[in-house]
C-alpha cells in the first residue's frame, strides 16, 4: 500500500489541520495509507519571545522543510500564514486548500466588541500587523505581546491579563472554538496576512509522483488569491517584523472573474502607511499583483520594510 506522511507541528491546530488534509486524500484515494509526522520547531519551544526576535515566520516551518528534503516527509502541512514568500531552492508550496474565514477575531469575555472598550484597555496580540491596524481606528486601546498557540492565548485572557486579545477566525473554528469569537474584525478595518485561513501544503518541487494528490487536494480560486497576496510579501522582502497585510478576492462568473487585491504596509510606529489596491480579470491576477507591488515599492514601502530588525 502506498504512503503518504504528512509533516506538521503538534499543536492542536496544526494537528486538526493535518487530519484534515489527511481525510481529503483518504477520500479521493482510499488505497491510501496516510501518516502524520509530528515535529517541534523553534517557534513552538519559544513561545515568550516576540517572533520578530527569534527569526519570523520561518521558526514555524523550518524543522518541516528538512523533512521534506531528507524525505522523511511527502508533504508538509501549513497555516500558509506563517510560511515565508521565498522558500528554499527545490521546494515549493503545490497546493492550498479551500480557504475558510481569512478575518481576524476579536475575543473577550466582558465586552461585545472592540469599540466597547474603554481607554486603556489591554489587547493581546502577536502580530504588529493587526495591532497598528487596530490602533488606528481605536487608538485608546493598548496594545501588549502574547504568544502561545490558541488555548495558552485564551487562557490568558480567561485569567484576566488582558481585556481582549486577536487571533485568527479560521484558527477558532477549526478548534471548534468559534463561540469564543466576540467579533470578526471586517477587512476594511483589519486586513489579514497573505495566505490566513488557508492550508497549504509544501513538497519539494520535483515530485512529480505527488501530481494526482496536489491536483485532487488544490483549490483553484484559493490557489489565484493567495498567490496574489504573497506575491506583495514576496516583492517586499517582507516578513512578520514589519506589519505588511495584503487580501485577495474573487468576483463575477467563470467567463469574467476578477480579482482584488487591497494590501497595508507601514512603518513599525505605524506613522507612515500605504494602502494600495488592484482589480482586474482573474487570468491578469499575477501581473496585477506585480503592479500594486510596483506602486507600493515608487512610494517607499521598501524603506518602511527596511526599518524591519
């Protein structure tokens, strides 16, 4: 019987997420057998220090590559959030999952939303890009640093350091955690990462073996979106130091869908911010994402992604 070991990180999340995939081979491939190949990284052992200060989003996903490349794993599993726009020679990111609810959620056990909080109110929050997003249309709020997978982050909250904290809509539900959801944050307030809700799956790029799996598991219009998004990331040089946030989505039918891409970049106080967007025919959508990064790049989004540590 042939097998096919999926690589992910043992968090609860990451775990529900490999199941996942699993599942969707099993029942496109019964004959099948699938393992999932549990592995700490460097991310998940430090969880006290700001991403920013032990190597960005790559400590999520670095011990799963080497996987990959020695060939203990087929396939790694990602929150394609935390996976880097440049990846190592030989690898690439084949297929992405149907995305589920790409918003940010605010969580809270007093308050019924963000504009209910008083001043000073502490949020908790890994991500510089959802707090200077945040901070700009509620700036009474203050923001603090918490990291930890989804049940820690809630605990923290549940033991009352924090008033509210953010984490991703997506990330609660497949935890079965969407009732802790106080709100989910619209995206003309908060844009998301490149790639959040979606599940991607990286292998290494010449296993041509893996075509039936990578086209039965692709979403197509996930597959458009997201790459138009980490196409920004990617020509910026950008990594989670700086708050960079770009957001795809389709529209119209078949024959004339288009897509949008709206993107946020700023510096780390969040005094100097661009936002730029596109739109054009679904088939134009890698040339239109190189034009907003173009626009982005003649307004010095490069020398606000220089500031980065």
């Amino acid at each position: 019987m042939r097998t096919i070991r999926l690589a992910t990180r043992k968090s609860p999340l990451a775990l529900w997420q490999a199941n996942d995939v699993a599942d969707q081979i099993r029942a496109s491939f019964p004959e099948i057998q699938v393992e999932i190949v549990g592995l700490s990284t460097e991310g998940d052992r430090n969880r006290i220090a700001a991403l920013s200060e032990i190597g960005g989003k790559g400590v999520f996903v670095k011990e799963l590559e080497i996987a990959l490349q020695t060939g203990d794993a087929d396939f790694a599993v990602h929150s394609t959030k935390d996976v880097p726009a440049e990846l190592p020679d030989g690898l690439a990111l084949v297929a992405l999952c149907k995305r589920a609810d790409p918003r940010d959620a605010f969580v809270a056990n007093v308050y019924s939303g963000l504009a209910e909080l008083p001043s000073g109110a502490r949020i908790g929050s890994s991500s510089l890009r959802r707090c200077l997003q945040l901070a700009k249309v509620y700036p009474q709020l203050v923001f603090e640093n918490l990291r930890g997978n989804v049940e820690t982050r809630l605990k923290r909250l549940d033991d009352g350091h924090f008033q509210g904290i953010i984490l991703a809509s997506a990330g609660l539900a497949r935890l079965g955690l969407g009732h802790r959801i106080t709100e989910n944050i619209p995206t003309d307030i908060c844009l998301p990462s490149a790639g959040q809700g979606a599940v991607g799956l990286e292998a290494r790029a010449d296993r041509d073996d893996l075509v039936d799996i990578i086209r039965a598991l692709n979403h197509e219009p996930t597959f458009v979106t997201v790459n138009c998004e980490r196409q920004i990331s990617r020509r910026l040089g950008a990594t989670c130091n700086l708050p960079v946030a770009a957001f795809a989505q389709l529209s119209g039918d078949n024959s004339e869908a288009m897509v949008q891409l709206d993107t946020f970049v700023s510096d780390l106080r969040g005094e100097q911010v661009l936002t730029i967007g596109g739109h054009d025919l679904v088939q134009n959508a890698g040339a239109m994402a190189d034009r907003v990064a173009d626009e982005l790049i003649d307004r010095g989004a490069l020398a606000l992604v220089s500031e980065a540590p």
